[in-house]
C-alpha cells in the first residue's frame, strides 16, 4: 500500500537531508563569533560577582542578606521559584507537546531543554545558599546514617521539593541525552579529529543508526516524554506546596498548584521566545528559526497571560469572599500597601504585556516579541516577589510586621545566576546543535514522503 | 633519648645538626611521645658517616614528625582536684547567695545564682520583704557588668596606674595640704542608702571637717523638701501601695523608675487580684503629659500638662474637702483644664476609700507636693498607705545645696572634691564646668565601679568592685535592713568603698569586718527575739534580710500653716511661647537614669512605648500642633532647640500625649557608649571606629528654687536626620495597621461588671473543634504557662532574665533595626482606640507558645524541631540546618535565628564566664527559640527523683516578673496553680482559631472602669 519511492526522488531526498544536516550542525563550527565573546565574558563577569557574594555569605553568614525574623525568606527563595519556573518550558515543549504531536515545537525544543538543564542547576543554587549552616544540607538526603533512628521529616514539603527537583533533575538530563544520542552520532560521524570523535562517540553511546535503534529510541523517548509531562504537572505543584500547605496569610491557598504550573511554563515559553531570538543571532540559525515559527508560542503565552490574570482576579475574590481579615490584609497590602510597586510590576509584566499578541502583527515582530517575553519575565520574578515577600512582612501579629530590603550581599548571588545560565547555554551550544538535526530530518522525511509514518507504524 | 645523643662523643658536626632537629621533635621532655621516640634511635644506630640517602630520609622523617606534632593534641595541662574539696561546693550544682541589687538605689534583694564559682544568674530573693522574690530589667542586666571588660581597673592617679598603697599615700597627703591651705573638702554623692558605708562617711567627713552634698539624677527631692514643711521631717515616705484600693497618680511614674519599680510593681499586684476567690481590684487614676508604663496601666488616664500639678491636686483638695465636710482655706489656684467631671469621680473614690486610698506625685514642685500631702492627710492615709514615720531612703538627694558647691567652686573655696557612686560630670546640666573645676582641683577622688566620664577628671580614680564582689548592707527604707553578701572572689585590684574609706581613716579591716562591726553595734540591738550575734548574722545572711524591728522616726503631725506660704512654693515657670513645646525629660524606660548604659543587655532591650533600643527617641504627640509636620511620615528628624544648644533626635508620634508636650529620655549619651560598637553584634561586620549611642540631655535638665526641673520650653523642627538616633525595627506603633484586624485574636479586654457576671470568657471564646482525635497527646506532665495581661506592666524584666539565663547574645543597633533581635520573649504593645476619647493600652509578653499542633514542627525537614512527650516543643540546634521555614510558618513569629556566629562577641566583652553552663551556646545559622527552661524542668525533674520532693519549676520570665504575671506549671495536673488561670474565665489562646493549641493562655485584661461606684462592701 505504500507509495514506493522512485530512486531518483529517494537520491534527491538524501542530498537534501546532507544538506539539512550540515547546515544544522555547522553551527558548531568555524570560529566563534564576536558577540559569542562578549556575551561570554559578560556572563562569566556576573558569575563572577555571584561567586564573590556566595564566598562572603558563606564566610560572614546569611545575616549578610537583608531577610529578618518576619521575612526568613526572600530574594533568593523568590529567585528559586523563578528559575524552577523556567526550568519547565523545556519539558513542557519536548514532552507534553511531542505527545501532541506538535511539529512547530522542533524549532527551539533543543534550547529549551538545555534551558530547563541550566535553570534547574541556577534553582537548586539557591535554597543550599540560604541555608544557615549550607554544609550541612547532605541532611536532607534520606541516607542510612549512623545517628540512630533520626530521619527526614517526610511530612515537610522542603522534602518533597528536594525529592521533586532532583526527580525532575534526573528526566530532564536524561530526557534531553536521549534525543541528543542521534545527532551526537552525527556529530561523530562528521568531526575531523580522533579526539572530537572519541569524545562525541562515548557520549552518543555507540548509536548506529539502524532501523530498530530508532524504534526502540522512539519508544523510549515516547515513555519518557509520560513520564517528564508528569513531572512537568508535579514539580511546580510541590514547589507552590512550600507556601500552601503552611498556615501563612497569603500563602495558604488551594489555587497555588494550577496556578505556580501555569505560570512557571508561561514563564518559561518567555524565557524560549528570548533565547530563539538571541540565539538565532548568536549561534547563527537565524534563517532556520523565523518569527514565524514563534507564532504558536506567541499564542500560548497569551493564552498563559489570560489564565494567570484570572487567577489574580480570583486570588482576590476569594480572600475577599473569605472575609478572613489576614488575608484581606495580604491582599489590601498588595494594592495599597507596600506591595504595590512589585505587585503593579506583576500586572503590567505578566497580564498587560502579552495582550499585545491578540494582534497578528505583534506575535511576528521580533522587538514585540523580545519586549514582551522580557517583559513577562521580570514580571513573573516580581510577581514570586509579591508572593514570597509580601505575606510574610504582613504576618498574623501586628508587632511582628517588618518590611524587607534585599542587600547587595543577596542580589549578587541572583546576578551569579544569569551569568551561569547565560555561559552554560553559550558553552552547551557549542557542544551539542541548538537545533534537534535528527527530528528536522525526519520533519523533511514526513514533508517529502508523506506516508513514511504510515508505513513505519505498520511495521510495528 | 636525647641525652644519650649529647653523651656519645667523636660526633660530626652534621651529626650535631641533625641532633637538633631530632631534639626538636616531641618527646624530647618527659614521656617519649610515640612519633617522636623512634627517631633519634635511627639517627646514630648508623655510623657517623651518613649517606646522603639516609640523611634525606632521615631530615624527611624529622620534618615530618614536626608536622605530627602539629596534628598531636595540645599542650597537656594538670587538673589537680581539690585536695580538700570546699565542702558545700558541688561541681555543677549551683549555689546561691543573697545580695541586694546594686543597679539601683532601690535595694532589692537577689539571689545570685553559682555555678562552679561563677555567678551566671540573678534571681529575686523571695525572702526579701521589699522585692519579694522580683527583680526588674535593670537588676537582671546588672550581672552582665560582673564580667564586662571595660570595667576592672586598676586604681589611677592622675591618669597613671599606680598601686592602692601609692594612691592612698598621696591622696592623703594632698588632702592634708588642702586642710593646710584652709581650703573646703567636699564630699558628693548620689544617694547612699547602705548603712555602714553612710557611716564609714559621716566619719570620713567629720576627721576631715568635710561639707558633704548629695544628689540624684532624677530627683524627689520636692517629695521630701514638703513633708519638711508638712511634717517637719526632710524625707520621703514609704508608699505602701499593696494597702491602696484607690491609687491617684499625678506625673509619678511608680511602676516605670520612680523609686522603687520592683516594690511598687509588687504592691499594684496584690491590689489587682482577679485569679483568687477573694476578688481584689484597685481603682488607678493617673494624669500625666506622656505615656508612661503607668499610665499604660491605669483605668482612668488623663493628660495633663507639665507644671498644671499644683491646680489640678488644689481642685481635687477642695472637692475631697467638700465631700468630707472639712473646710479648708488654700490660696486661690485656677482650675486645670479637665473636664469638672472627671475630678468628682476622682475625689468621689478617693473619700469612699479613705485611709485605703493613696495620692501620688511625681512632680519636682514642692506646692503640688503640699498639696499631695494634704490630701493624703485629709484621706487619713498617713500611718496606712502613706508612711512617714518610717520613712524611704530610696532618694535622699538633696540638690538645693549643688548651687552652694557651685558658687564655692567657681570662688576657689574647695580644695578636695570627693565624689562617691555618682557622676555628676554627666548627671548635672553644669557638669561641663563641674568638669572644668575638677581638672584643677589638687584633690579630685572618685570612687564608683564603672569609668565614667567623671573619672576622666579626677585626680584619683579610685575602682570599686562589682556589687556581687564586696560585703556591705543596705537600708532601703525604714522597715528594711539587709545584708549584701558577694558572690565571687574580686576579679580585678578594685577596692570597696567601705575599705577604701577604712584606709583613709587609719583602719584596715576588710569589708567584711565592718560591716559586721557596724551590724553588731547598731542593727543587732534592734533585733527581734534572742540570739547571739553570729546566730542573728548568720540568719540574716541566709534570709538576705535582717529580722528587726523597723525604725521610727519622730514626725510632728500634719502642719496645716504649710499651707499658708503655698504661693511661695510655686516653682516659677517660663511657659511655652507660640511654636514652643515643653520638653519633658523622663528616665529611659530601659537604661532609666544612665548608669547603666554602657550594658549591653538594657540597650539591646526595646522599649515599652516606643519599641526602639540603643538610642533615645523623641516622643511627640500623635497630631502635632505644628501643621507643617502632619505630612511628615514619622519616624522623622527633629533638631530641639534650645536657648543654649541644638538636639538631633528621631522622632516617632506615639500615641497617649499631651499636644503641647514632646518628650525625650534622659541616660544616653554616655561617652563610654561607643565602646558597645565593638562588643555586640557581629564584630567581623568591619565596623571601624563607634560612636557614642545617643545624646545626654541631662545638659537641659534646669534646676529651679533648688529642685531640678524635667521640663522646659524647647522649639523643635523638622530636619533631615543624617542617621536614626535609635534602633527602630521597622514596625509603626500597631494601631497603625490594626485597625483592619480583629484585635480580640490576640488581646482581651473585659470590664469588672462582666467578670463579675460570670459571663465567663468559655462562651465568648470558644474554640473550633478538634477534628483531630486527640489520641497522642501528653499523657504524663504537659508543660503550660499562663500570662495575665492584666497585671503586665510591660517592664520588660522577663525579657533581660530570659537573656541572662539562656545565652542570649546581644545583635547590636544595626541588627535591632533591621528586626533581628535574638530575645526569646519579647513585648508586644497593643493601642487600643474606643470609647471615643478612651484609649487603652496593653502589653503582651509573647514567647514561643509551644502548641501541641505546632506550625514549625511539620515543617522541618530535617526533624531538628520536634514535641518532646511533656508538651514542649523542643528545637535541637546540632541538627538545624537553616532552612527558617519554621519561622516562617509560626504565626507568633517567636524563632529566632542566628544570622551570624555571635559567640566570638562573647569571648570579645568578657561575657564568657558568665555564660549559664546548663545553657548551649549556639552557633551561626541554627533557629532558636523559648525552650520553657527546659534546664531548669530538668533539673528540678532529677531533684524529684533524687529527694522525692514534688517538682518546683520556675521558668527566669515567671521567677523576675515583679508583677506575677507569668504562672508556670503542669497542665495535666488538676492540683497545680496554672489549673486556676487555665480554667479562669479571662482565659483565652493566641490565634486559637489556626487550630495551633498553644500552651501558652492569657488571661484578659480587666480595668476597674465602672462608671458608678458600687455600695462599698
């Protein structure tokens, strides 16, 4: 029943894919551009700065940061939540859309898995650096140890979350190497040097290219793409746990886990709109990756945008159905009190900006888009400001009010962060193509032999 | 072994060489350590010629083996026991010493608390009858200056140490030329009230014909110059407030620093007994021009200007007068500006009391201070709660008579100035030319425990011991004579007074010694019942009070001519001029008058009112009358000025003051101040050079028709403050952002009438239910605690006990400001608006509430906070790593964390010693937290097995707190006290309504603000 492929159109086929491919993974090679440089040693610059604050507040002790006995947390945990939330684009556009069947996810899958890479290691920087004694963190693992019958409070929900970040840790690194392995064999295949090849040959682990190795691959990463869409649901869920199951004003509520899931992948399809943009210039596959292809993304975060905005709507209507007079306090605080500028931040950011995208033109234009993804992110960081921040200076007893003023001591490590994240994708993109080769091939396959699929599927 | 080396003979000189890096290594004296021994064997068992191989090895093992001895344990240091061990002394048991506190001049008495020699706590001496087992902020804080750095000197003479001997001799000797001169010899005090050292005085003033002035920083000196006209005895009675069922404050501060706070607080209590079946309620009027503790405290408060005393007690003397039929002629005196029926309230209840009521002044002007005694007279409540016949010597400064010193100064007529437990270079408003008369003076002497800035001026700086290191006596009033015993050998090459003044007048005994000879002679023969000397000393020793009978003193009756020159008393006033306000200068309600503002633990503790530490506030009423300032968001700069000089002060509106009236403490300003820079806090912040905390406003302190005068006119405007002059945390004064919440979730308040309806609290207050089946609860002991808002004067005592006995270190002003205070209790003050022009005021001592669902315990991921099987909730520090969630998620907001490693600041001020050894010291990033004293439920747990005497815990906040506003006890036991206060229908929890189940109750406030006084009965 399958159209047999003349072998002119098939030798036609194979030249277009050498040249797909060797576009794609050209940028790898040739001699790093300038902007590279630059970019690359403003980010080691703020790494810089971040490793000199870490070294002072590891030295002096977290007193260094502004937080006080009513705000035990702040900027850093704000900063946690942040990079977590950005941590779940990538899952979100390779698993729950692979599972979609969504073809227009391949222009920037791959950056957004290493983005997720990235944001989970900036994340699971801060909560060890805000601990009061950080040496000691290896407690939280529930080891068998020598100190009798003390364990881990699994009732706690810091436990959870240590469980559901390094979980999530763990599939998204594996995730992201197993649809690596076929264009890492390409790479081998191609490099010039035993070294590159050695190097790229232990990574690709002995991929070959054979028929029943992509089954078998296709399975895999079909099953792992489950299991991260689970993840991508849970991890956000059990970080906005921290702040709902506590008893805090403010914090106590049960519209926190759709809400942080939500608003964690809007944040993160901000984050890819930025990265597309940037890295098309940087890494050079500008002509491979248009506006156009940010359009369904574009989409999406309007979609996010609204969504999130009825949760502000809905926050507030309930803490003002409730009639409890300390969440009332939270929420007039917010409006009228000294959440106001991080809270208008949040709504011009997160629910004004991405309005722009009902409009056609917007969603193609890269300084509408590139504003508005900024625009989203710092508003998504100042809105775990408002969240993490503002209930706890508020509190239950009037005495205990206390406002909150971060340090430079603790916008250092923040700063770190950027630059560990900038460098790392600038590092990981020269390593490994900024663009899935292997699944670009299989899209011009599809293109050209529309019934490949068919035919593949009845092999099974 | 290295001996023998030294013996062989015929050794190269490489073999020397080598020999001494062999001796170098350990074990070269006394036992061969193990690295070391082998080596020396090595090195001449070849022979004399050594290879380069072996050398190498040889030089390697010999560097090596110094790199063992670095890894070795250090030097080994003997412990030798006893080898007659002291008898009564148990390693770890403490023992405790009575004493009487010499933070004031109160003369409370303490019991100091030893452990293995060490004095590490205070604790009120039960037996005491003034204290009665209390002890207020400042006595608790005064332990910490036993161990403070700055303060064991040795004796100076002009700026040089010299030996005792030295400074004896030429002090002496410049004495008797001063006398040879025909020059004055001056002694100046602050008050005394320690009877052998009074004596040791008078005959130190006699031998050398010496004029002998007194004075106090804060003075009552009014209070004695009108019972010299009423009584015809220059004194200031003993208030016996616990006799008292209507108490009439005009400006004194009695619960705050006036006097006696402990005694005072104490007698208030037992006129405020709700808790028992006998009902007991005073009726508490107070006008002040500033809120006070006391006036946080009253049922009536009302304003009154600074200066108005004199009309508002003549309009109360008259109607009083009227109402007990007595006609009474007083020079015509304008009615004060309060409301008519306010004062026929007042003295409605003052004459239904009469002889069980009680009128108090505090103002420095002798014509109210007549007219106070007046009342009192006409109310019959001399010989009750007003006695004279045996009089207070809590104050018995006298500063009419400075101005006489002054002129003789300044005229060069005094060759010797003496000055004894004072400091007036600070203290008095002249003290900068006091400073200047000293520094020529050929004999200046000072003798007091602490550097001050008169010591700076002083041609011998004579250094006294701590309280707790010397013998001496004290008289605080009539009634009252105890022994103050020391607790721990002198740390320094101070001097007693006593011994320093014996030395001076040929003698050598020791303090000791005389203060025994002085009780043989004159307080043995007073003593009740027989016994021989050392029977009665001993027994007083033990008590910490001697049982004797009280000393009369022969009064006339009442002098109804006083009244007659009562024009002539006024003090004259320059009443404020347009865009003025009257300044009133009060005592902090922390460091009071000063002396001890270099300590740390009272600067670090917030005040009352204001919630500020470590610096002075201004105070200014919450809707100033100057309309340019209303815009301004207080806290705000204010410059005061004066005629003389310019102030720069933070200013915060507080609330409960009069429009016309700012106020400001006294006490700051101390120069020796800025050495606290260095000593609390983290000191790794590289904060370089300190500066002095605050400002010394006794410079505006005036001194009218020979009484010292708080108030006066100042002009006072807005100006940018280059930096606070107070630690401020942040927090406005609640009321601010209250008025959203329901304030009954934290503070209750309930009239008489209500209480006695028996409309118990049970239905008012009832808590959700449970759903949680409570099948895990504490079967056994579970620890509770009860906290009676109603007798809480928010002195702030429990707070200083609490950092005494658990190692609480101070953070230092930076840290204060930014909210981080370590203490474990701490005072919330409520301002509660109602009733119209009715305010109120409550203060809430809020500790870690250790509620049986506890918040912070679920939370923890590493389970470093648990429930122990007795209901506490327990934080084990070793196992914390930080993480602050629990902080986060208590809603009392009671954890405190370590931000930084505070232990080295310990070892910097000299605190260590002092540190409570039951108590672990903790370390940088760990949370804590009220414990309960779990120390002190363990020990007494091991005393009930041990002895099987039923258990006695007294947490350090229950067992200070002057007004017995804190019971401690088992909740599961139906025989306990706390089951009184539990079941008491004021009872209620803190955010009861979050399902927590603290184990802490309150009980509501109750005023007696019946409108109508009932039949008496």
């Amino acid at each position: 029943m399958a159209e047999v492929a003349s072998r002119e159109s098939t030798s036609e086929i194979g030249a277009e894919l050498r040249q797909l491919a060797s576009l794609l993974l050209a940028t790898l090679e040739g001699r790093r551009k300038l902007v590279w440089w630059c970019l690359l040693a403003a980010a080691t610059a703020c790494m810089g700065i971040g490793v000199f604050a870490c070294w002072e507040l590891l030295r002096r002790g977290v007193g260094v940061w502004g937080i006080n006995h009513s705000v035990a947390w702040g900027v850093a945990v704000v900063t946690f939540v942040f990079w977590i939330g950005i941590a779940h684009a990538g899952t979100f556009l390779s698993a729950i859309l692979h599972l979609l069947h969504q073809p227009w996810r391949t222009a920037f899958s791959r950056l957004a898995e290493g983005a997720t890479l990235l944001a989970v290691l900036c994340a699971a920087m801060f909560p060890l650096l805000h601990l009061g004694r950080p040496w000691l963190a290896f407690w939280m693992l529930p080891y068998p140890n020598t100190r009798g019958s003390l364990w881990v409070n699994f009732r706690s929900p810091l436990m959870w979350d240590f469980v559901a970040i390094a979980t999530y840790f763990i599939i998204s690194v594996l995730f992201f190497w197993l649809g690596l392995l076929p264009d890492l064999a390409a790479l081998r295949d191609r490099a010039s040097s035993p070294a590159v090849r050695r190097f790229y040959g232990r990574l690709s682990l002995g991929w070959h290219g054979g028929e029943r190795l992509w089954t078998h691959w296709r399975q895999v990463y079909d099953l792992l793409a489950g299991l991260a869409t689970a993840l991508v649901i849970s991890v956000h869920s059990i970080v906005s746990w921290d702040f709902a199951v506590s008893l805090v004003p403010g914090w106590h509520s049960t519209i926190y886990p759709p809400y942080f899931v939500v608003g964690a992948i809007f944040s993160g399809l901000a984050m890819v709109i930025t990265l597309s943009l940037l890295g098309g210039r940087v890494f050079g596959f500008r002509r491979l990756v248009t506006v156009e292809d940010l359009e369904p993304v574009a989409k999406l975060l309007l979609a996010g945008s609204c969504f999130i905005g009825l949760v502000y709507a809905a926050e507030f209507f309930h803490a003002y159905y409730a009639g409890d007079p300390f969440e009332t306090a939270v929420f007039q605080d917010r409006l009228f009190g000294w959440m106001v500028i991080p809270f208008l931040l949040t709504l011009v950011g997160v629910v004004l900006a991405p309005q722009l995208f009902w409009f056609g033109g917007c969603r193609r234009s890269v300084p509408a888009l590139l504003f508005v993804s900024l625009a989203v992110n710092v508003g998504m960081w100042c809105e775990r400001f408002v969240i993490v921040v503002g209930p706890l200076q508020i509190g239950f007893l009037p005495g205990t009010q206390s406002l909150y003023h971060p340090t430079w001591w603790e916008l250092g490590p923040i700063l770190g962060s950027l630059g560990l994240f900038a460098a790392g994708l600038l590092v990981l993109f020269r390593i490994v193509p900024p663009l899935p080769a292997a699944e670009w091939k299989w899209r011009l396959l599809e293109e050209r032999l529309p019934n490949l699929w068919i035919r593949e599927d009845s092999t099974l | 072994m290295g001996d023998e080396i030294a013996n062989r003979e015929g050794r190269s000189e490489r073999d020397r060489r080598r020999r001494t890096l062999a001796e170098r290594a350990p074990g070269r004296t006394g036992p061969v350590s193990h690295e070391g021994g082998r080596l020396p064997t090595e090195a001449v068992s070849g022979d004399s010629s050594l290879e380069r191989r072996s050398f190498l090895r040889l030089s390697g093992a010999a560097v090596g083996s110094l790199f063992l001895e670095q890894c070795s344990r250090g030097p080994t240091e003997e412990m030798i026991p006893y080898l007659v061990p002291p008898e009564d002394l148990v390693p770890g048991e403490p023992i405790y010493y009575t004493s009487v506190c010499g933070g004031c001049t109160a003369g409370c008495g303490v019991l100091a608390k030893c452990l293995d020699g060490r004095p590490v706590k205070l604790e009120g001496n039960p037996n005491h009858p003034a204290s009665r087992g209390a002890l207020c902020a400042l006595g608790q804080a005064s332990l910490w200056e036993l161990y403070d750095s700055g303060r064991a000197l040795p004796p100076r003479q002009a700026g040089r140490e010299v030996p005792w001997e030295t400074l004896d001799f030429s002090c002496l000797k410049a004495l008797e030329e001063v006398r040879r001169r025909g020059l004055g010899v001056t002694l100046l005090t602050g008050t005394i009230n320690r009877p052998s050292l009074l004596n040791q005085l008078q005959r130190f003033a006699e031998r050398w014909e010496a004029a002998w002035y007194s004075y106090d920083p804060i003075s009552v000196s009014a209070v004695a110059a009108a019972h010299e006209r009423t009584h015809g005895l220059r004194a200031v009675p003993d208030y016996r407030i616990d006799r008292a069922d209507v108490l009439v404050g005009v400006g004194a501060d009695f619960l705050g620093h006036w006097m006696a706070p402990v005694e005072f607080a104490q007698g208030y209590r037992d006129g405020r007994q709700l808790e028992t079946s006998r009902l007991r309620l005073s009726r508490h009027y107070q006008f002040e021009p500033y809120l006070t503790l006391t006036g946080a405290r009253a049922d009536f408060r009302y304003l009154s200007a600074p200066g108005e005393e004199p009309y508002l007690l003549a309009a109360l003397v008259r109607r009083v007068a009227a109402l007990l039929g007595r006609p009474l002629s007083l020079p015509p005196l304008a009615d004060p500006r309060l409301s008519l029926e306010v004062l026929d309230d007042v003295a409605d209840h003052l004459v239904a009391s009469a002889g069980r009521s009680l009128v108090l002044c505090g103002a420095q002007n002798p014509a109210a201070q007549v007219l106070t005694n007046l009342l009192n007279e006409i109310l019959s409540n001399y010989g009750r709660t007003v006695e004279i016949a045996y009089p207070s010597f809590r104050k018995t400064g006298w500063e009419a008579d400075l101005e006489t010193l002054r002129k003789e100064l300044a005229a060069g007529d005094v060759g010797a100035v003496i000055m004894v437990r004072c400091d007036p270079v600070f203290e008095l408003f002249w003290g900068k030319e006091l400073a200047s008369h000293l520094d020529g003076l050929p004999v200046s002497v000072l003798v007091a425990d602490q550097p001050t800035e008169t010591a700076d001026h002083v041609r011998f700086f004579c250094p006294e011991p701590h309280y707790l290191e010397r013998w001496e006596d004290s008289q605080p009033t009539a009634r009252v004579t105890a022994p103050a015993q020391p607790a721990v050998k002198r740390l320094g090459s101070t001097r007693p007074a006593l011994e320093t003044f014996e030395r001076w007048l040929g003698g050598q005994r020791d303090d000791l010694t005389i203060v025994r000879d002085y009780w043989r002679e004159k307080v043995y023969p007073r003593q009740v019942g027989v016994a021989s000397f050392e029977q009665f000393w001993t027994e007083s020793l033990a008590k910490g009070a001697a049982n004797i009978r009280p000393e009369r003193v022969s009064v006339s009756a009442f002098r109804m001519e006083a009244l007659e020159s009562l024009g002539d008393l006024m003090v004259p006033e320059r009443s404020a001029l347009e865009g003025e306000s009257i300044l009133v200068l009060h005592p902090s309600n922390t460091i009071a008058e000063g002396r001890h503002s270099h300590n740390p633990w009272l600067q670090e503790l917030p005040d009352p009112i204001t919630d500020s530490s470590w610096g002075p506030v201004l105070r200014i009423p919450k809707s100033p009358f100057q309309a340019t300032l209303t815009a301004q968001e207080s806290p705000f700069g204010v410059q005061l000025e004066t005629q003389e000089r310019e102030f720069r002060l933070t200013a915060l509106e507080i609330p409960g003051q009069h429009s016309a009236v700012v106020a400001a403490p006294l006490g700051y300003g101390r120069p020796d101040t800025d050495r606290l820079q260095h000593l609390v806090g983290p000191i790794d912040r590289g904060r370089v050079g300190g500066s002095i905390i605050g400002v010394n406003l006794f410079t505006l302190v005036t001194c009218e028709g020979g009484f010292f005068q708080y108030h006066r006119p100042v002009r006072w405007t807005h100006t940018e403050a280059v930096k606070p002059s107070a630690a401020l945390p942040g927090s406005k004064f609640p009321s601010d952002r209250e008025k959203e919440r329901p304030l009954e979730v934290f503070v209750r308040r309930m009239t008489l009438a209500e209480l006695l309806s028996q409309r118990s609290s049970e239905a008012v207050l009832e808590e959700a239910p449970n759903l949680w089946p409570e099948d895990h609860g504490p079967s056994g002991r579970h620890w509770g605690m009860a906290i009676d808002l109603g007798a809480c004067t928010g002195c702030g005592a429990c707070v200083v006990a609490c950092q005494a006995e658990n190692n609480i270190p101070c953070v230092g002003p930076e840290e204060s400001s930014r909210g981080r205070l370590l203490h474990w209790i701490r005072l919330h003050r409520y301002h509660l608006e109602d009733f119209g022009d009715r305010e109120d005021w409550i203060f809430q001592p809020m500790l870690c509430q250790h509620c049986d669902r506890a918040p912070c315990e679920v939370v923890c991921p590493v389970l470093a906070t648990v429930h122990s099987s007795e209901g506490l909730n327990e934080q084990i520090y070793n196992r914390c790593i930080g993480t602050r969630y629990c902080a986060n998620n208590c809603p009392y907001k009671v954890r405190a964390f370590n931000w930084f490693d505070y232990r080295d600041t310990y070892a910097a001020n000299g605190e260590k010693p002092g540190l409570n050894p039951e108590v672990t010291v903790r370390t940088r990033g760990v949370m804590e937290k009220c414990t309960f004293c779990v120390q002190r439920i363990q020990r007494a747990k091991i005393e009930e097995k041990l002895t099987g005497e039923p258990l006695a815990v007294q947490t350090a906040c229950q067992q200070t707190c002057p007004s017995r506003a804190i019971v401690f006890g088992d909740l599961n036991d139906p025989e306990d006290p706390l089951a009184g206060y539990v079941q008491n229908p004021r009872r209620y929890r803190v955010l009861a309504e979050l399902g927590t189940r603290p184990s802490v109750f309150y009980l509501a406030l109750v005023r007696n603000q019946e409108t109508r006084r009932k039949s008496d009965g």
